[in-house]
C-alpha cells in the first residue's frame, strides 16, 4: 500500500489547495476507507467555494454593467 505521503504528492497535482493536501499526508495507510470519504468532503467543499467564488464574480460583473449602463 501507498503511504500517506506518497499519496500527498500525488495529490498535490491535482488539487490546488497546498493545505488540503498537506492535511491529507498525515492519513495512516491502513485507513482507505476513512482517507477516501474525507477527500469527497474536501474535493466537495472545495467545488462548494469555486461555485461560491465565480457566482459572486458574476454578480458583482452584472452590477458593474448595470452601473456602467448609467
């Protein structure tokens, strides 16, 4: 079996959040079961805040037009 840091390498070039994957190095290799369902949560709040991210551009991108539109 892979061992936690192994896994963190491979994971940081995938995800862009350096401490995620920082956090994840930690995991006990016997443990996939665990590991595996705390990174659907991460990779989940993770897409949770870049939709949360880009609604906000795009809302403020929609006032700036309505203000230039005056």
């Amino acid at each position: 079996m892979l061992g936690g840091a192994v896994i963190s390498r491979h994971l940081h070039k995938h995800l862009p959040n350096a401490k995620t994957v920082r956090y994840y190095s930690d995991v006990v290799p016997g443990s996939w079961p665990a590991f595996l369902g705390q990174m659907e949560v991460a990779l989940a709040t993770d897409a949770a805040r870049r939709l949360a991210s880009d609604a906000a551009c795009q809302a403020f991108e929609l006032l700036c037009e309505g203000c230039a539109a005056f």
